[in-house]
C-alpha cells in the first residue's frame, strides 16, 4: 500500500509540472494586449517598434497624443513613421487624415535619424488646429516612386486601422517629401481630397489631379535657391491646363488651384532673410493656408 500511494504522489507531481506552463500561458495578456504593452514600452524608449502602439479597433483603449518612431513592415520594406491621435480619440467618429512629408534631412538615413521629424512644423502644425486630425509622418528612404507606393500604403494603413473620414484624406509635402507626395497624390487621386506642395518640384502627373478633383496649394519662394519659383509656376500652369481639358471653369479652377510665389520682404516680415528654400517652411505657419486644404473634401 505504500508502494501505491508514493506512485500515486509521483504521478500526481509529474501531472502538475506538466499543467504548469497551461496556467502560466492563461493567466497572462492575450497576445494583441502583450503586443500593444511592448510597442509602448518601446516608443516610450526612443526605439522604434513595429506596426502603431495602439489599436483602434471598436472598444479598445488607445494612446492618444504623439506615437513616435513606429515602423510598419510594408510591401517594400520598413517604413518609418510618427503619428498624432486627437485628445478623446474615439472611434464612434470619424477623423479627417493628413499625411505629411518632410524633407530631405528628416527622411530616414538609420537610427540615428531616427524620429528627426517629430518637432517638424509640417507635422506639428497640423495638430495644432482647432479641428481634431489625426495627423501622420514618414521618414522614407528616398523622394522617387517607390516612396510614392510607401506614402500611399501608409494612407491605406491608417484608413483601414483607425477612425479616419475617407472623405477628408488630406496630404502636404515639402521639398523632397513634395516631390514623393506629388506623385502619389497623382498615382491615387482618389484617395486624397487637397495636397499642400511646399518648396518643391511636381513629379507626379496633372489629369489624374483634375479628372478626380483634388485641390491643391503650391508654395515657392520667389528667390527659392533650390529649385526656383519657375517650378513651381510650371506644376500650376500643367494643373490649371488640366482641369481646363476636364471642362472646369476659371472659378472653378480658382477653387481648387492656388500659388503663392512670395518674394522677400514678405519672408522679411516672418523674421527669414535668406536661405528661402528652408524658410518655405514657414508656410506651415500660414494658418489660412492650412485651413484652405483642410476645408475641402471629397
């Protein structure tokens, strides 16, 4: 009898080291919880993580605020970005999306650049708006078609994972980011409502802009070093030739094609009186410009 009762005791041992494991796994976060708990932990460290540190899928909690240097595993690779959600972020409504990017110095050379675009005023001064926007930008790997196909996958992203008016996708752009941005705004003009093209040249193509209505602003300082206002007069006048052969009128045009070329005692009055180029920044700052794309929608 006592034989039998120490196998039963081992046998009853050896059955609760097997279960063990079974316990732990149930008692801890299911895996979508675990995941969102690491991204923040990692986003929080300067590190970048993969895919958003939050959900927005109905009836789970977000993160609200800035969500820095996040990568998403796209078609072509990683892609490296930041992200604004509105203060009371709820997915009852829906949000319009602006997708801005930067220019050459803030695209994505490694860690070290990493998140260099976070106190941009093309990303900031969006989210400083009286409206709630959620507001994302990319540090891309270079300015050509394949940084076309990464913005837009990243537009596809947000509208599919987060609260976001498909009405009201909106998009800006500046130097490099301008050239990458007018080439996916053209490659899909039925995604995006209004496009700021800041301090660049046009890449992209014109009939697809006018064929689905997309409105948009070019800004170039007349003295811009870089590129030269006659750039940006040629995009305006490829646009504005365009919307005329999709049958649109002089004031319908004026609606949804604008250019400012402004010379230097205008930069002079906004505290820039030399290097144009990177002051064609400060269009960020024109409050009537930002609110100008973000009035129209689809």
């Amino acid at each position: 009898m006592k034989r039998k009762s120490t196998a039963l005791l081992s046998l009853l041992c050896s059955l609760c080291l097997v279960c063990l494991p079974g316990c732990s796994e149930a008692s801890a976060p299911s895996g979508t919880e675990s995941a969102d708990v690491l991204s923040g932990q990692q986003a929080a460290a300067g590190t970048p993580s993969s895919g958003p540190a939050e959900s927005a899928l109905p009836g789970e909690s977000v993160r609200t605020g800035l969500i820095a240097e996040q990568i998403l595993d796209g078609e072509t690779g990683g892609i490296h970005y930041s992200y604004s959600l509105p203060e009371g972020y709820s997915t009852e409504r829906k949000y319009p999306l602006m997708m801005t990017m930067p220019g050459y110095d803030m695209m994505w050379f490694g860690e070290d650049s990493s998140g260099s675009n976070r106190n941009w005023r093309g990303f900031l001064c969006w989210t400083e708006l009286p409206e709630d926007m959620i507001v994302v930008s990319a540090q891309l790997t270079d300015w050509h078609e394949t940084s076309a196909r990464q913005a837009i996958e990243l537009t596809e992203y947000f509208l599919n994972h987060f609260s976001v008016d498909e009405r009201r996708i909106y998009a800006a752009g500046y130097s490099a980011g301008g050239e990458t941005m007018s080439q996916a705004v053209s490659m899909r003009p039925d995604l995006y409502a209004a496009y700021l093209h800041g301090a660049s040249q046009w890449d992209g193509e014109f009939a697809p802009i006018a064929e689905n209505g997309v409105a948009v602003y070019i800004f170039m300082a007349e003295g811009d070093e870089y590129y030269g206002s006659e750039r940006a007069r040629a995009a305006y006048d490829g646009l504005h030739s365009a919307y005329m052969d999709a049958g649109w009128s002089e004031d319908e045009i004026g609606d949804v094609l604008q250019i400012q070329t402004p010379d230097e005692a205008w930069f002079a009055q906004r505290g820039v009186t030399g290097n144009y180029h990177g002051g064609g920044n400060v269009v960020f700052e024109e409050t009537s410009v930002l609110n100008w794309i973000v009035s129209h929608s689809k």
